[in-house]
C-alpha cells in the first residue's frame, strides 16, 4: 500500500469495469486488499452491455424462431413464427438486465471494492485522477477494453451506422433490410440472427470469404448456413461511398460481382475494433502502447512498473475468457511479484456463436501448413453421427489435427450445432497433452454429440492398423475358427 501524499489510498486501482477490471477488483478484494475499481460508464464493459450477453440472447430468440419455421425436420409442421421484433429486442434487453446484478455497483462494494464512477486518467505510476479525485496505489491495472472501430468510408460517419456499441439499444423496429460490414464472428454472428428473424440482410465483406481465422472448409459450412437462412453476400466487396438522404441508406460497393448500389434501412459496421488508450495519460506518464493497444510483457506488466494492462486494451484475443484469465494473472503478479506468474494463452479455445457453431483451438489446417508444421489431419462428420441423426443436425465435422506420425493434438476445429461445446475436450486433452490415442479409449456417453471428437480419434487409431498387422489379426481370428 502507497502510504504517502495526498489522496485516497489503495493497494490496487483497477481502470475499467469490464470483465478485466471486475475479476481484477474482486480478486483483490477476497484476497482481503484494498482495492478501488472506477467505471466511467455501465458496469459490465462489452461483454455485459454491447457483446456477449445480448448477442447470445439475440442468437438464441433467433434459433427458436429458425426451429419452428423448419419444425418438419422434427416431423412436425413448418409454421411463420408469430412474434414481435420490437418485443424480441426487449427480450434481449431483459436478459442483460437479469445478469447485470452480478457485475453491479451494488455486488462490488458489497465484495469490498471502492467504486467510482468517472473517466479516470493517470497523474503518475501512482496515482489515478478521477474528476478532482486522487487516488493512490502501489499499483495501477488498466482495463479499458476496446471500442468498434469505424473504416475510412466516404459518407460512413455521417450515416450513423450501428456498431455493437448501439445496436442492441438502439434497434427496436425490425429494419427494412440491412447491410452489415464485416464477415468476422461478430458480423456472421448478429448477421445470420437477424436474418433467421426476418431481417433481410446483406453482409459485405473484403476478403473473399468469411471467418479468416477459421479453415476455408469449416468457415464454408457456415456460409452456406447463412445463405440458406436468406443471407445474401457480397465478398472482395470494396465500399466506396455510404449515404443517408432521409429515404433508404445507400452503400455503393465494388465486389466479385461488379459495381453495385445497395439500398437499406439499417447499416452495421462490424469491421474491427480498437483499444481505448486515449486520454488515459499514458504518453505523460510514459506508458508505452501502439494502435494495438498497450504494450505488456508476459506477466502483463506494462513499460512503467507497478502499472499493468489487462483484457482487449492490451490487444490480446478479443474474448471474455482472456480478460477474465488476464485478470487472474495480474492479481496473482501484483500481490506476490516474485512469483511471477505469465498470462498462458497457448491453450485457448473460442467458438463462433453461428448456426452451427465453430469451436476452435490451437493450430489451424491453415496455420500449419503456412507455417510448414508437418501434421496430419482427422474428420469425423457429424452426418455419420448417431445423436447429430436423430436429432436433425448433420450440418457439419470435427477436424483434430496431431503432429505428423503422432497422435500429439495440435489443434481443432468443431463446425457443428454444438461445436463451442464439443471442443472444449480437445482443448484439455491439447493442455493437458492428452493424445488420440487416450480420447479414442475413453468411454464416451451414447449417443451424445461429444462422441464425434472421439470419431476423430479412432480414425487415427484405425490409421496404425498396418496391413501386416491386420494380416496377423486374420490369421489369429482363422485360428480360434479352427479350435
Ligand atoms: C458483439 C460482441 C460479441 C461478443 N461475444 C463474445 C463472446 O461470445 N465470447 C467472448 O469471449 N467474447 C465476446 N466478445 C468480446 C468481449 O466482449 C470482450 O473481449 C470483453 O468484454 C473484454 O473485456 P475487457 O474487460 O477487456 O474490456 P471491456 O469489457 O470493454 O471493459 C472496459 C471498461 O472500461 C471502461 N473505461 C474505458 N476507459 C475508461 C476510463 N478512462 N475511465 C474509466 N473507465 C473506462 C469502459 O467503459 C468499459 O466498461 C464480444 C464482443 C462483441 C462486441
């Protein structure tokens, strides 16, 4: 604790109310230090107000709504789902109400944390000014997260696009169409949701397909689930000019397809994002960053000691589950520094919140053979797959990728109705350096869907029967026949 100067004075000061700042708040509260949290706007950050919670919650209106208009594949009657988009949006709205409690002013303090709310800025390596406030503290842990990013478009500005920022307040009436800039998770995502409720949509995307990140198979099972759910796009698609004259919006574009104007209600730029490092005083107290965001080592400790960064700010993997990881890593570096604790990403798995999912983790078919790792790769689909049958959701594979001649995972990738779920057991036999072999032995509950990464396993096991040994096998099996 920082027991001279002016001011109020802690053993931490946490910068931000989001996923980072909370865990980093009520970590070093319970571990019984004094700990002050300022929020300039709702407690929650991205994740509770403008990310995860009201998309998954727009996702999951959207998916009941997909199920009764395709109820037949049920052996029941396709219908028009009847509801309201405006009372789908409140839903939405809600829900995030109903988890805001857990992120509250109210639950911090109640957890013994200090919060202010204010834009809050740093004087020095010590100290935070909120408002005429100062507050004092061996250390500081930025949390600012990040923000949409808007590109440079003629006319886009003035259109007053939604991001995520606004969409989920701002929409109320379903949109007489919508173009949506941006084919990443978060564009797939509101994208395909949108238009499983009616909304006609249009996703404009620069590159020649969607999801970058993902295999250029995995991420074709996805688009061509949102095609099938009315999504139209337009890839290597160039903007050149948006404009909002009182009537319809007007996006003119250049795509694979020729020059093009598209006319819409609604705009949704989901083109990037950047980290909040302005007005935080870090180039007067000397805190190094980049356009990436903050500059941190692997202890998350930034250029200036006793000051860390954590979450989106430092422009690590734009998730909840980083930040919250981050998090628990700086608590740990702060209160017992020579333990030095780093922030171990290695292991990270993420899902892609389409229908069907994509659950993701470690190396890309893509990334090792870009970066010439020699590798082999197994696929299970889940159309061989007895729970995927009788449920109607043969849409899609795992693909596990092991170290060539091994059975050593090195990556996965799961496109599947419950994908997200179903590559967390790879991601821990990955951390844990459990191997095909071992996944391909354990007993997995009949008929589930988490069966298809053990399919993906006994295909390698099925791989090591040699024609030798098969020929063996044979000779074993004649011989019993004949005693
Ligand atoms: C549409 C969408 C869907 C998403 N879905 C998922 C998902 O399904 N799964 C997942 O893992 N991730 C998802 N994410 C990403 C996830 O929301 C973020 O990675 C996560 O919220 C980052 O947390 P953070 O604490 O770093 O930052 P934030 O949550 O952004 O928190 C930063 C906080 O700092 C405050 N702040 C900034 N500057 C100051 C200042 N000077 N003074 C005081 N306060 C300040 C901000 O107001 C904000 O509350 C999604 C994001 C979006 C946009």
């Amino acid at each position: 604790m920082v027991e001279t100067g002016a001011g109020e004075v802690y053993n931490v000061v946490v910068i931000g109310g989001g996923t980072a700042g909370l865990v980093t708040a009520a970590g070093t509260a319970g571990l019984g230090g004094r700990v002050a949290l300022v929020e300039r706007d709702r407690m929650g950050g991205d994740c509770l107000n403008t990310g995860c919670v009201p998309s998954k919650a727009l996702i999951a209106s959207a998916r009941a709504a997909h199920t009764i208009a395709h109820a037949s594949r049920w052996g029941l009657r396709d219908t028009a789902p009847q509801f309201s988009f405006a009372e789908v949006m409140d839903r939405v709205r809600e829900r995030r109400a109903a988890i805001a409690p857990h992120d509250s002013e109210e639950r911090f303090r109640s957890l013994g944390v200090d919060v202010i709310r204010g834009s809050a800025r740093l004087v020095s390596r010590r100290e935070v000014a909120v408002g005429d406030r100062r507050l004092r503290a061996a250390a500081i842990v930025i949390a600012t997260g990040s923000r949409p990013s808007l590109p440079p478009i003629d006319g886009l500005y003035e259109a007053r696009p939604w991001t995520s920022e606004t969409v989920f307040d701002d929409l109320r009436a379903r949109p007489d169409g919508l173009v949506v800039l941006g084919g990443g998770p978060i564009g797939c995502e509101l994208g395909q949701a949108l238009a499983r409720l009616g909304v006609h949509v249009t996703l404009v995307q620069s590159a020649g397909r969607i999801l970058e990140k993902e295999d250029p198979d995995v991420a074709e099972v996805v688009r061509r689930a949102m095609e099938a759910d009315g999504v139209e796009f337009r890839l290597e698609a160039q903007v050149r000019r948006v404009e909002r004259r009182g009537g319809p919006l007007r996006v003119h574009l250049a795509s694979a397809r020729g020059e093009e104007t598209l006319e819409a209600e609604g705009l949704l730029v989901a083109a990037g994002r950047k980290p909040n490092v302005e007005d935080l005083g870090l180039e007067e107290v000397g805190v190094a960053f980049t356009p990436r965001g903050i500059t941190v080592d692997a202890y998350l400790r930034t250029s200036q000691a006793g000051v860390y960064a954590a979450g989106d700010v430092t422009g690590a993997p734009l998730f909840t589950h980083v930040a919250d990881h981050h998090a628990r890593t700086v608590v740990r570096n702060i209160l017992t520094p020579w333990l030095k604790t780093k922030a171990d990403t290695s292991v990270l798995p993420w899902c892609t919140f389409t229908s069907p999912e994509v659950g993701r983790v470690g190396l890309s078919e893509t990334e090792a053979r870009g970066g010439n790792v020699a590798h082999d790769v197994w696929i299970a689909p889940l159309s061989d797959l007895d729970r995927a049958i009788v449920e109607s959701e043969t849409v899609g594979f795992a693909k596990v990728l092991t170290a060539k001649g091994t059975d050593r995972i090195l990556g996965a990738a799961v496109v599947a109705e419950r994908g997200g779920e179903i590559v967390h057991e790879l991601a821990l036999a990955l951390r844990a350096g459990v191997g095909l072999k071992d996944l391909s032995a354990a007993i997995h509950a009949y008929p589930t869907f988490a069966e298809v990464a053990r399919r993906a396993a006994d295909q390698y096991q099925r791989s090591r029967l040699t024609p030798r040994a098969r020929a063996l096998f044979e000779w074993l099996y004649r011989r019993a026949r004949r005693t």
